[in-house]
C-alpha cells in the first residue's frame, strides 16, 4: 500500500549512490546539512560541520532544514540552497531570510487534507533571532502556531531536531514539551537529531516519535553503535481518518550504492521497543534513567566544555608561570554557548548539578547502569 506521506529521520550523505526504495508519495525527511556551492564559509561553532553531497530522490521530497547543520556553511550557502530547492521545486519548512520567515509553517494539500508542517530545532548556531534569519529555534510560538492552525487545517505535525543524541530515552523535560504541542492540537510530533530510534507513543489523541534515528547515510561513517543504521519511519494515510503506520527501515550498502528498505524481519526492532518504551512509560524508571545518564555525561564531556574540570588549585600547580604574571584563564565562549543554548546539553548541566550538590537525591542503581551501557552510546 503506497502511504502518503512518510515521515523520516535524519539524512546525510557523503560521495555515494543513494536509493530509497519506499512506496509513498511524499517524503518529509530531515536535511541534516546543506550541499556545498562555490562561495561557500563555515561558521565558527563546537561540533563537526556537515554538509549533504546528496538531495533525496523521491517522488515528492519535502525538506526540514531546522537543524544543526544546515547553515554549517554559512548564510549565503543555505540561501543557495534555497534557491536550488525553488528551481527544483522542492519544499522545505524550518529556514528563513528573516525570524518569521523561519518559523512560516508549511502547507500540504493530500487527498483533500489540509496539513501543516511546523519546523524547528533547539537553539544552536544558526538559529534566527530579530536581526538575522536562519533556522527556527523551538519556544512558545509553537503553541501559539498549533492553536491557530488548528482552526484551519485538518492534521498539525510539529518536526523537531533535537533531545538526547546518546540515548532512545528523552528527558522527562522533552517528554513534557512535546505531548504539550499534542495536547493543543498537534496531531504528530516527529522528533530527529538523536541518530539512534528512541521511544515513541501513541498520546492523548496524537503520536509523539522523540526520535526516528538515521534514515539515511552512509554506513562508512556510522559504525559506532549497532544502531546508527536503522530507524523508524511513519507511514500516514489520510483515510477518513487518519492512518498512522510504524516501520522500521534498513540501510544498506552493496557495491553500487545505499539503500534504504522496509525491514523484512522486524523481531529485533520489537524487542528494542519492548525494552525502551516499557521504560519510558514508567515514571521512575525514566527519572532514574536520566539522573544516572547526565552524571555520567556530565563526567564525560559536560564539564570539560564549562571548562570546570580543573579545580583552581590545580591549575595554579599547572600554569604556575602564568599564574605568577596574570591569573587568567581563557573562556571558551563557543563551547559554553553549546553547552548552555542546546536544551539537552543545559538540562543535562543543571540535573548533574542538583544531584552533585545535594539539591537532588539519587542512588545509582545496576539495573539502571545496565540499560545505559547496553542501549546508549558516548
Ligand atoms: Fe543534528
């Protein structure tokens, strides 16, 4: 059955021959990176710089561009881009030349079915603010947007890049954000950016996807966890009511090219969702699990980025010469904006810090630390 529109996680693709192979009509995919024009200029931020050496072939590709990749190459590239994506009449939701621009939702018509595309990501380099475009940074208006769209279109999905890169398990925090935009009105949240698939659920009377995963790349560059190379993909048909299908897709590399398919066997995906979303219902399995994951990432890269891993008394003993002349340390500013603007990445920062100083109380428990070893990666 040919769905009408899918929803699909991340793409980004280096020098290669790319095929999807899906039955469907519409393809909303996040387009993690802009393809590179002559003129181009990378941006000063913390994080690789991405840029997509391919567009999605479909028959009808709509992109999501508000990530944390896109204006990687600067301004004048990403506009590049949008002019190419207008001569090749491609959509796209999620940039714009200016604030409002940005956060102009996206109208499709199917089959006599209004439905508006909202796009954005958490706040990172390139957002758009008063004086400057760019990507949608995530905030109120979204609310606002749902309510009065609401009145004029039959289905609202709200497109996010953003949450948790290292885990299946969203932050509670997320969790309450997104099923806010459902209790107004949306009718999907389709989550990206974590690159692995995290929990989904069928909620009030909406969906909400925290994370779909990588729907395309190539697994050269992805073979870090076992899984970066499938994710989930929902397949919309709009029946009298809508019909919302979950998938899982493969990607595959053969000699010729990468290919993304239906997965055949879908024992493995099971079990992988009996055991993250049986987690993410229970309240307190999914405290625990955030406590015990921002610790640990907190120690593994939340404090060097604050530059709090050395305590002034060591490094006096370090720098002593430069100590003697002039107590200076240099602040990295680029990394405490990643640090402080990314939701995830602050409200990891203030969790490990409230159980660090007491403020929180928690007990590290094996059970928990199991799951972490077993289903995130760092
Ligand atoms: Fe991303």
């Amino acid at each position: 059955m040919t769905a009408d529109l899918i929803l699909a996680g991340d793409w980004a693709t280096t020098k290669q021959n790319y095929l999807i192979n899906l039955s469907g009509e519409n393809l909303l995919v996040n387009f993690e990176g802009s393809i590179k024009y002559k003129n181009s200029k990378q941006i000063r931020k913390a994080g690789p710089i991405i840029s997509n050496s391919n567009l999605p072939e479909f028959k009808n590709v709509i992109l999501h561009l508000a990530n944390n990749h896109f204006t990687d190459l600067g301004f004048r590239n990403a506009l590049d881009n949008i002019s190419m994506f207008k001569k090749k009449r491609i959509k796209h939701v999620g940039f714009g030349k200016s604030l409002s621009d940005s956060r102009k939702e996206l109208i499709l018509n199917i089959k006599n079915k209004k439905i508006a595309i909202i796009g954005c990501c958490e706040p990172q380099f390139g957002v758009s603010n008063i004086n400057r475009g760019g990507v949608a940074e995530v905030g109120p208006w979204i609310i606002d947007k749902i309510i009065k769209l609401k009145k004029q279109c039959d289905y609202i999905i709200v497109s996010i890049h953003g949450g948790l890169e290292t885990s299946p398990w969203p932050m509670p925090e997320t969790r309450d954000l997104y099923r806010s935009w459902i209790n107004a009105g949306a009718s999907i949240v389709q989550g990206h950016h974590s690159h692995i698939p995290q929990a989904w659920e069928k909620y009030n009377k909406g969906y909400i996807f925290y994370g779909l995963g990588n729907f395309c790349v190539d697994p050269e560059n992805w073979k870090d966890h076992k899984n970066n190379l499938w994710s989930i993909g929902i397949e919309l048909f709009f029946k009298k009511k809508l019909v919302v299908k979950v998938k899982n897709y493969e990607i595959k590399k053969n000699n010729k090219f990468v290919s993304v398919t239906p997965a055949k066997n879908n024992q493995r995906y099971k079990k992988y969702f009996n055991i993250v979303n049986s987690n993410f219902k229970n309240e307190k399995n999914l405290e625990n699990i955030w406590n015990e994951l921002s610790l640990q990432l907190f120690n593994f890269f939340g404090k060097k980025y604050m530059q709090w891993t050395l305590s002034p008394i060591k490094i006096q003993a370090k720098n002593i010469v430069k100590t003697l002349l002039k107590w200076k340390i240099k602040p990295n500013y680029i990394y405490y904006y990643h640090m402080l603007s990314l939701d995830s990445h602050r409200i990891m920062l203030k969790n490990a810090t409230s159980i660090l100083c007491g403020e929180k109380s928690f007990r590290s428990k094996k059970k928990i630390k199991k799951l972490i070893k077993n289903y995130c990666y760092f």
